[in-house]
C-alpha cells in the first residue's frame, strides 16, 4: 500500500477556520494527502478544532518572542518604506501622538504617555533600520532569532512533505515555520489571506518555496514588494469568496420585506454615522422619488471604533441583524464572532446598491455586480478613509473597476446617490466586469479546492 504524503496545515487566526476549514476547501487534498493540524493557543473557536481528524495540539508564542518578531518587522517597513506607499502610510499613522479624550487633561495625559511610546517606536526603528546599522541588524538581530519551540517540536514530531500556510505575510509564525522548512528540507506554501497582505504590513523577511495570492494585482505586490520570483507566485483567488460564485446567479429569498441599500463599515475607525446621517437625510429629502428605501447598517464585526449609533437620531436605518448584538455588547474587537458566510449571498444579492469605507467587501460586492458607492471623506485624525485611498497601494486601481463611484465629499456622494437610486441596478456588462475583478481576485472554471490540490502538486 502506498504511503500518502504528509501535510501540515497550522492554524494561526480565527479567521482561518472561517475560511478554510468550514469552507470544505481542503477536501481534495484530504483525499490524497494525510493532513495534519496544529493551532495557535489564542484560537477561541476550539470546538470547530476538536472536529478535525488529526488535530494535534496547541503552540503558544511568549510576549517576548512577538515583540522580537514585531520589531524585526517594524525596522523593515522603515527601512523600506519607499517601496510601498502603503508603508509610508502605516508609520505615520503608527506615529500620531494625539489621543483625544473628553476630559482636557485626560488628552494631555494620554496624548503624553503615547508620545514616549511613539519616541521609542520611531528612535528604535530609524537606528536599527539606517544604512550603515540595518545590515548589523540583520545579521546578529534577524538571523539570530530562533524559532518557537513548541513550533519546532510539532513539525519535528509529524515530519510532513508540506506545511501549507494560510497566512497574512506579517506574524512570527509565518517567519518561524520558514525557518524550520529550511533548516528541516520541507516544502512550504503560503496561501495570502487577504488583499492588502502584501503591500501594506511589511517585508516577508524569510520566504516560502511557493506563494498563492488573491490575483494579478497581489502577484505583482508580491514580485515588486516582498521581491518573490515571478514563478514562485501563483494567482489563486481566496477560499472565503468560493460560494459567491456559486451563488450569485441563485435566487436568494431577501432577509427583509422592503427595498435597501447596503452600508459597510470598516475595521479601521472611521465616521461612519456621518455617513449614515448624508444618506439617511437624502432618503427623507427625496421621499416622494425614493418609497420605502432603509439602509441596512453593517458595521464591521472586527471594528477598532468604539463610538455607538444612537437610532433613535434616525428614520432609515437598521442593523444588519447577524451583527447585531456583536456590535452593541461588544467594546474590543472579538475574534470568536465568526459571521457566517454564506449570509452574505442574500444580503448582497438583494440591495440595491452599497456604500461604504474601503473594505474588501468592495470586491464581495463586485463579484455580485453591485454598484458601490466608496465614502472616503477627510477627518481631523490621519488614519482616515481619505489617506487610506490615497496611500494604501491596494486600492490605487480601484477606479478600474467601472462599478465603483469614489466619493471624497458631500456633494459627491449625495450625485452617486442621486444617480444610483434614478438609474437602480448596474448597468455595465457582467462579463465587463468580471473581467475587471479578476485583476484583483482570480476565479477560473475550477473550484478553489482544485486549484490548491494544482498548487500543492507543483512541489510535490
């Protein structure tokens, strides 16, 4: 009886189970492969990990060991951070010192104590990452840097053929598992989890034997950026967004009994009850050409804001109810709320159309044809949606997406708004703008299943 080759798949996020295990994505390699599965100790989903067959334990980084993997990636965003706009961005958002409280003295108390820490980042950062220090840095720094032990044990206990890495290209688990395939002589595959992975968050400073991405738009960030060889990157679309395809010509009984627009907020802070309040006050000023329109608030289930909307100060909106109670009971983000993905085919498909701050549901909602309306107004803070369009490498060809109305203003938004609810659903054609998205997400005849069982044979 032949021996099926060995596969280890770590999990490192919540987010990770949501897309790639509940998905069913690994069942083709299941198949032809034994698959092995390790997590990282801070996944709260554990009972979806008891589930797998052959889940083996638990590796658990200490608070030194991610520090030291932190400042490695640090130095390297500083050191070259003329690569990337997305780079230049992260830092100067990382070195605000302003932290605005409702108390005046709790301001220059916060304010205060945040630029010590902004000192020592940007002091750490510009020493180690100079010309003449940084190659010291790597050398008796980087190189230097073991990896985690409890890591190390479990690949050396399962001895795979393959670690098959489900990754965000900036975690010490990442740089750790690529130190161990080297130092092992097992092959390693990186599957990038989302759009912005690989322009905005640093260097991979150690690389994997092959590297699947989201589409071309992620392949050449990866060439160009993170300084891959071409054949080493693969288009290979994200598992997450398999069921759209699926599902999008379906027929999909609507969640609500009246006509919506579809509002998504972000994970990055933003004034999204601004927003809400220009919309809602156009659906009250255009009654008589707009009957019985709400929107449909969907906060993000991951948002960093903490500010609540009072929807008595409303008469259109509601909350999306599968977010609902994560929005009001929570005050930090909470990884454990998985929302369900298959909810978001009928949500989609029956909005009329959406608005929102820059997300990757931009791309959910392209893949539905859907016209978006992208609010990226200024705000007093520099994290904003504004700068986020204007630095964020990712969403610099977003106006090659003929379904997308960028909107940095209230005139502008209000004239989407107008043009949208007179001429209702897209008008382009839907091949047109497929092939628009596939610059940004790939998708082919195969299912994803079959184009990762493709991608790990290449090594095998």
């Amino acid at each position: 009886m032949k021996i099926k080759k060995k596969i280890l798949f770590p999990i490192n996020s919540d987010l990770y189970i949501r897309n790639y295990i509940k998905t069913d994505v690994l069942s083709e390699l299941e198949k032809k492969f034994d698959f092995f599965f390790i997590a990282n100790i801070n996944v709260k989903n554990i009972n979806e990990l008891k589930k797998l067959k052959n889940f083996i334990g638990f590796f658990e980084y200490k608070k030194k060991e991610e520090v030291r993997h932190q400042r490695i990636l640090n130095t390297l965003m500083w050191r070259y951070r003329k690569i990337s706009t997305s780079f230049f961005y992260r830092l100067k958002w990382f070195s605000q010192i302003l932290i605005k409280k409702e108390k005046k003295i709790d301001t220059l108390r916060y304010s205060f104590l945040n630029f010590l820490k902004v000192m020592k980042f940007r002091i750490y950062i510009q020493f180690f990452g100079s010309y003449f220090i940084f190659p010291l840095f790597k050398k008796f720094y980087m190189t230097k840097t073991k990896p985690n032990s409890t890591l190390n044990n479990f690949v050396k206990k399962i001895s795979p053929d393959i670690i098959l890495v489900p990754s965000q290209a900036q975690c010490s688990m990442d740089n750790d598992l690529i130190k161990i395939c080297n130092q092992l002589n097992i092959k390693s595959i990186f599957l990038i989890d989302n759009w912005d992975n690989l322009s905005d968050k640093s260097l991979m400073w150690n690389k994997p034997d092959l590297i699947g991405v989201w589409g071309e738009q992620s392949r050449q960030h990866a060439i160009k950026i993170q300084k891959f060889q071409e054949e080493k990157v693969i288009n290979i679309g994200t598992p997450r967004f398999e069921n759209y395809f699926k599902e999008r010509n379906n027929y999909h009984k609507s969640f609500f009994d009246f006509d919506y627009i579809l509002f998504l907020g972000t994970a990055l802070e933003f004034d999204e009850i601004k927003i809400l309040k220009i919309i809602d006050n156009f659906i009250i000023k255009n009654e008589s050409k707009i009957l019985k329109t709400k929107i449909i608030y969907r906060p993000h289930p991951w948002r960093m804001g903490t500010d609540k909307i009072e929807l008595s100060e409303f008469k259109n909106i509601i909350i999306d109810p599968q977010v609902e109670k994560n929005y009001f009971e929570t005050q930090t983000v909470n990884t454990k709320f998985q929302p369900e993905i298959g909810y978001y085919n009928s949500l989609l498909k029956n909005s009329k159309f959406v608005v929102g701050g820059l997300t990757s549901m931009i791309i959910e909602s392209t893949i539905f044809y859907k016209n978006y309306i992208v609010s990226a107004f200024p705000e007093s803070q520099f994290n904003n949606q504004y700068n986020s369009l204007k630095y964020m490498l990712h969403f610099k060809e977003l106006n090659s997406l003929s379904n997308i109305m960028l909107t940095t203003n209230v005139k502008e938004l209000e004239s989407s708004l107008s043009k949208l609810f007179n001429e209702g659903s897209i008008k382009h054609q839907n091949k047109t703008i497929d092939d628009q998205r596939r610059f940004f997400l790939f998708d082919d005849d195969r299912k994803y299943s079959t184009r990762l069982l493709d991608l790990v044979n290449k090594l095998i």
